[in-house]
C-alpha cells in the first residue's frame, strides 16, 4: 500500500486492516503501524500497559484471583514475600519483596501503570492473632498503609480488599447484614476492621475508591487441580480434616462442643475459593463504574458446622476420620453465616461452586495431588 493517507483515511484503514500497514512518503516508509497487541507481543509495550497489582498474589486465594483475573483478559503484576505463598502458583509477572519495603513498592508504582491494587498479603490466623497481635498491626495495618500511600503519590484510584467476616465479632443475629455493628473478638478481626475504616476515610480525603470483601470461610481448590490451599501451617478446618482422611495426621480436634448452635460445634459459611475470586472481577468492574467507597460480604448464606464438614469429608472421600474433643480455640465465634444478598443485588454475584461437597471434593482432589496419594495407591496396586 503506498500513499499518503488522510488521518481520517488512516483511521478507516486502521479498522479494515487490523491496525498493520506501512505508510510511506515519497516511495520511503515513514510510519509502521501495529496493532497495539502485536506491538505489545513484541515486549515493546509493557511498560505501557496497564496492569492489576495483586499483592500477596502467591497465596491461596490471592493465586486463585490471579488466574481469574488473567482469564478475564487482565495484566497481572504481583508481590508477594513469599513468607506463606509460593511462586509455582502464579504464572506472571512476581516481585519478591515486603510492603514494608517503601522504596521498592515506589519502584513498582514508578515503573508500570497500575490501574488497580488487589490486597490480599497480610496475616490471617485468628488463634496466632491472639498470641502476637504486634504482627497482626504491623503486617495488616502499617503494610497497608505504606501501599495506600504509595498509590496516593501515584495516583492510582481503585483498590479491593480482602477483608474477613472476623470484622464482626460474635454477631447477636446470623445471617449477618453488612450494616451489623462490628465489634471483633480477636486481633485479625481487628486490624481487618481498622483499614476498612482507614479505606473509608482515603475514598473521601483522597479519591482512593475501594471495594471491601469481608471473606467468610474460603476453601476448595481450583476445579481443574492446577492450584488450591497450601499453607506452611495448616489451621483451617476443611484442609485439616483432609489431612486426617489422607492419614497425613491422626486426628482431627474438634475445638469446642459447647457452642450455642444445634449441635454444639462452631458453624461457618464456606465459599469456594473459585467463586470468591469471581468476586474480586465483579468488585474490579463495580470500580470501573462508579467511585467511593463499597463494602460486601461474600458468602453463601448457608452455615455447617464442624460436624457437619466432618461428616460431608467422610462422604465425599469415602475415608475414615478420627476425631477427638478439645477446648474452644480462643478468639473463635459460635457462628458466622453471611446474608449474602447485597453483593448478589448490586454485583450480580452468584455462587457457582460452593455447595459443600463440590467445595470438599475439588479440595480432595488437590490434596490427593499434594500428598501423591493417586501415585501411592498405583505403587501399591502394581506390588500388590
Ligand atoms: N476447627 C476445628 N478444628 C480444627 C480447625 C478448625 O474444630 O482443626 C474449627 C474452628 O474452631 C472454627 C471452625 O472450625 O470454629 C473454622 O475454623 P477455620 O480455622 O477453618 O476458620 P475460621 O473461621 O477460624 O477463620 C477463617 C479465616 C479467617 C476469617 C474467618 C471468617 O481463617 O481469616 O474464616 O469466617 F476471618
């Protein structure tokens, strides 16, 4: 194609021909011009591109919204120190490093164009909280504010963030409504509930818009078995009575049996780590639309208790688990269910996967993969 086109004949041309063509000026190229992706395929362009910041996106649900959001065509850029996440769980861009770390995170922001921050990195065991709240104020309250700040100084307008229903403490009514007085009964809960507030106060001071998810009981495990939950130490309920169906532990304690609730176990609201992640896309999108400051419970408005998991465990895998009684872990609630009808009006958000034995069969079979079970049982059967 040689001539020298109008800028409107440009812009016709750019439409008929995929955006690629040569223009040339007196028999000479002058200007190529690329489709923006191709020019982006070509590492020319990254720079340039805008991209989601994840941190603590090498953790278990953190990971999980990562592949959700490079499913939903975004360009993720994560940090994560790796103290309880892994690199082997996102296939991305990874900065190895702590929010503690100023300068680094005013390289990240100087160096790529964020256009939103995802919060997962933080501490998040209730019983550790209980016992060193200092970390829980540290990593929770002043790492985040170090990211705020950041994004502050770079402009940066959107945040979602992983918040916890330990926000609200002992409920005196369940299912809980987000406008439920929060008064919560340990340190987590506590340090979750002081950066919302500080969230609310930057979306009117500095125009930092944010979406706030108070998580009920994350669990399951990506459907295809690529990721699901590994922690270092293990403290949450449904991967710990896999443990005991896998015989990588004898025994599940059942921690406390004196609760008010029918059975006298603790009773929570699991979600399946795959739909929590669609949250964070529906939060993101939310962002897009309107500014100020949101905050939703995502759950599924229904309650098990441990017995109940114990019970759906022994089912589903068809293994044997051993129980034992012990006292109350301290800071722990009776009940924790969500009304989950906020984020389903204004987001759309529905449940795909979260009934309780899809959510304990895809955590099956991530454990069996995490333990080699599958390769143990065809040793076994090929010396058999
Ligand atoms: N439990 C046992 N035995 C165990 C492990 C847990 O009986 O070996 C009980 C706990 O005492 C609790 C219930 O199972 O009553 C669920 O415990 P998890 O540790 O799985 O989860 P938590 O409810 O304590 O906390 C989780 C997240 C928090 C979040 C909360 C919101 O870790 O970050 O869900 O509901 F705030």
């Amino acid at each position: 194609m040689r001539f020298m086109p109008t800028f409107q004949e440009l812009e016709e041309l750019l439409k008929e021909h995929d955006g690629e063509f040569l223009v040339f000026d007196n028999e000479r190229p002058r200007l190529v011009i690329l489709d923006p992706k191709k020019y982006d395929n070509l590492g020319m362009g990254s720079q340039h591109r805008s991209k989601i910041l994840v941190t603590g996106g090498a953790g278990y649900i953190g990971s999980h919204t990562v592949k959700a959001l490079q499913k939903a065509g975004h360009d993720v850029l994560v940090i994560d120190d790796l103290s309880t996440g892994s690199a082997a769980s996102v296939d991305c861009q990874l900065v190895v490093g702590s929010l503690s770390n100023q300068e680094l995170l005013k390289q990240i922001f100087s160096q790529n164009r964020i256009e939103a921050v995802l919060h997962f990195a933080g501490s998040i065991i209730v019983e550790e909280s209980v016992l060193n709240p200092a970390k829980y104020f540290q990593n929770n309250v002043v790492c985040g504010l170090n990211l705020l700040n950041c994004m502050v100084q770079f402009g940066v307008k959107k945040f979602i963030y992983s918040s916890s229903a330990a926000v609200y403490g002992n409920p005196q009514k369940v299912p809980i409504k987000e406008d439920t007085p929060c008064l919560p009964t340990n340190p987590y809960g506590e340090t979750k509930l002081i950066f919302e507030k500080i969230l609310k106060w930057y979306a009117e001071t500095h125009d930092i818009s944010s979406v706030v998810l108070r998580y009920f009981n994350a669990a399951g495990a990506e459907v295809d078995g690529s990721l699901g939950e590994n922690h270092p130490v293990e403290t949450h309920l449904i991967p710990k009575v896999l443990q005991v169906a896998a015989k990588q532990e004898a025994v599940l304690s059942i921690f406390g049996a004196d609760y008010p609730t029918p059975d006298g176990t603790a009773v929570r609201d699991y979600i399946h780590v795959v739909d929590l992640a669609k949250a964070h896309i529906l939060g993101l999108d939310k962002l897009k639309q309107e500014s100020g400051h949101f905050v939703y419970n995502v759950g599924t408005g229904q309650g098990h208790s441990v017995k109940e998991i114990i019970d759906a465990v022994m089912e589903v895998t068809g293994k044997m688990v051993m129980i034992e009684q012990s006292a109350r872990r301290p800071g722990d609630p009776a009940a924790l269910v969500a009304d989950a009808g906020k984020i389903r009006d204004e987001l759309g958000f529905q449940p795909a996967h979260s009934d309780i034995n899809s959510i304990i069969s895809s955590a099956w079979n991530w454990h069996k993969k995490l333990y080699n079970l599958e390769k143990s049982k065809n040793l076994e059967a090929e010396t058999a």
